[in-house]
C-alpha cells in the first residue's frame, strides 16, 4: 500500500473494524453492483469512495430525469443523453476514485448470462427493482457460494438482509415463494431518497465487514423512514426445506427465457425475450419517417407518441407509455421486428 492511498483512506484506516490490513482487502476486492437505479447508484458510489479496486456494474436501463430525486451517481446531463445507468455511473466512479476498475455492463440479467456477468468476484450487492431478479441471484449465489446482501425500498420503508451461504438464509428461506397478488412499486407508492440511501448504507455497511473478513450482522433490518420505526429480527441459518439451501434445485437458474416484465417507477414494459443483435444505425434510418429518433453507440429512442421505444444493441427495448405487455410486444413487433 503506497503512502498516497494510505493518507486517502486513513480515516477508514482508522476504524478499527478495518485498518490497515481490512483496506488491502477492499483494495483487492471484486464486488458486482446488480441494478444501477436508487440503490445500487449509491452502492457503486459509497464502494469505490471505500477503496473496493474492482467493481462490475450490470444494468439493463437508461438515465431519466425523474431518477434524479434518488439516483445518487446521475446528473441532468446524464437525463439530457438518455446513457444507460451503468455507463454514467463508470464515467462519475472515475472521476470518484480513478483507481478504481469499473466494467459497465449494459444487460439485462437472465439466467442465460448471470454465469458470465457475476464471474470472477467476491461479493453480490442487489439493486435490483424485482423479485424476479432476486430471486435468480439467490439462486446463483447459493449455488457458488458467494456472499450477496439483499435489499429493497419503496414508498418511505426499506428492508435489507446480508446472505452467506450455508451459514445464513438466503431469500428463500425467508420468502419460499414470491409475495402474491399486486405489490407496490415506485410508480404506484413513489419512493423517498432518504429511504433508499439508507437501505444502500446497510448494505454497504454489510459488504464491507464481509470483504473485510468481518461476520455480519446476522439480521433482517426493516425500516420506515417516515413513521420512524425500525424493526431488526434476528436471521436465521439455512432452512431444512429451502429448495435453493437445502435441496439445491435452483429453479431460477433453469429458466431458458426472459418474459416480458413491468418495469418499477417507469409505466413501462421491457421485452427480452430473445438474443438478437440489432443495428442501431440501420434501424434508426428506417424509423426517422416515422417519428423522433435519437440514437448514441449505447441505445436508440425513438418516439411516436404516447410511447417512447428504447433499444439497445443485444435487441432489448424498453417500451414506455403502456404497462399492457401485448400492447409492448405489438409495438415491438411492428418497429423492430418479430
């Protein structure tokens, strides 16, 4: 460890659930941030301020102004050019710390790919928006054993939990099946900054001591910052009946297709069902007659309204303007092909 990076991090140095030793472990880390919106923003950010040298960023959506509110790593221009979240946040975590090696991936994480992404590092932190996602990287983190702390935050309440696998839950334990009928989002119940710079606290706080060679916390944290109540159950080991810890079937791991999915706080519906590289250039010839386009090396929009149609190189689109997936996918059709 030079005496540059020393006199940098000597405040966390300093504290003695790290020092000297605990910060060459965050200087050798590799952590993957999953979802770059109002969580994993605000992981990238904190991680690479805390010294972590390697971080791999996996995003599938675009900067909007409306994230601005509680999307910590983003600015206006960054909205104005509509980048995709992991791009923006690569180009501000190096201007962070430029010691820091960022892999921005723009993807949308599927079972197809998980393996590649998630290759190679230490630790998983979730910024995801779905209990889809979740639930494909609990199950890939308990099948390779890799430590990933969940967490979650809608309206002003919030709730984490750091998983380790074979010596704590993991989200299946806790929730064996996904939570029935509609659950609130972002665009129905809105969300507050506070709550979610808070739950990336936690999380972070968990990811250090982990990557440090710290055990965590060992507990569910649930917080509501409006009411101001906080509730912390003690977490337990593994369960007996857990598909993933106990049987190690993994069932998201087996799912060959991605289904089209809502998208939380957006009014919009992804579809990516299929690999299929796309021209963004020859595409965007083609549908200039028909409405606005605006088009980078990262993504095309293209707009006739009431919908905004975004599309991204690996044939991915985020339709916007309808939550009705039928509605999604004739709109996919007729712009981009079947």
């Amino acid at each position: 460890m030079t005496r540059r990076v020393r006199e940098r991090f000597s405040r966390q140095i300093l504290f003695p659930g790290i020092g000297e030793a605990g910060q060459q472990r965050l200087l050798d880390a590799r952590v993957v941030v999953a979802g770059c919106g109002a969580l994993g923003s605000f992981q990238a950010g904190a991680l690479a301020r805390a010294g972590v040298g390697f971080l791999r960023i996996v995003d599938r959506d675009y900067v909007e102004l409306s994230n601005l509110q509680r999307q910590w790593l983003f600015d206006e221009c960054d909205a104005a050019e509509a980048l995709p979240k992991a791009i923006a946040a690569a180009r501000k975590i190096g201007q962070i710390n430029s010691a820091v090696t960022v892999e921005p991936e723009v993807a949308d994480l599927t079972a197809s790919n998980i393996g590649e992404l998630f290759d190679g590092v230490d630790l998983i932190l979730d910024g995801t928006d779905n209990f889809e996602t979740r639930y494909l990287i609990n199950d890939y983190a308990v099948q390779a054993g890799l430590p990933w702390i969940y967490g979650a935050a809608v309206g002003s309440y919030g709730i984490s939990m750091p998983v380790v696998p074979a010596r704590t839950a993991c989200l299946r334990c806790v929730y064996p099946d996904p939570p029935s009928g509609a659950q609130p989002t972002c665009e129905t119940a809105g969300v507050l900054g506070s709550i979610t710079s808070l739950i990336a606290s936690l999380q972070v706080s968990e990811a250090l001591k982990i990557l440090c060679g710290v055990e965590p916390s060992r507990k569910i944290t649930a917080v509501d910052v409006w009411t101001g109540e906080i509730r912390q159950l003690v977490q337990p080991g593994p369960s007996d009946r857990c598909a993933a810890c106990a049987r190690r079937e993994f069932p998201a791991l087996r799912e060959s297709a991605r289904a089209p999915v809502s998208l939380c706080g957006h009014n919009a519906v992804q579809i990516h069902e299929r690999r299929r590289p796309v021209d963004l250039r020859d595409l965007a010839s083609r549908l200039e007659p028909l409405g606005a386009v605006r088009a980078n090396e990262f993504a095309l929009r293209f707009e006739i309204d009431p919908y905004l149609l975004t599309i991204f190189p690996d044939g991915r689109a985020i339709i916007k303007g309808t939550t009705d997936v039928g509605i999604a996918r004739s709109l996919y059709a007729r712009y981009i092909g079947a």
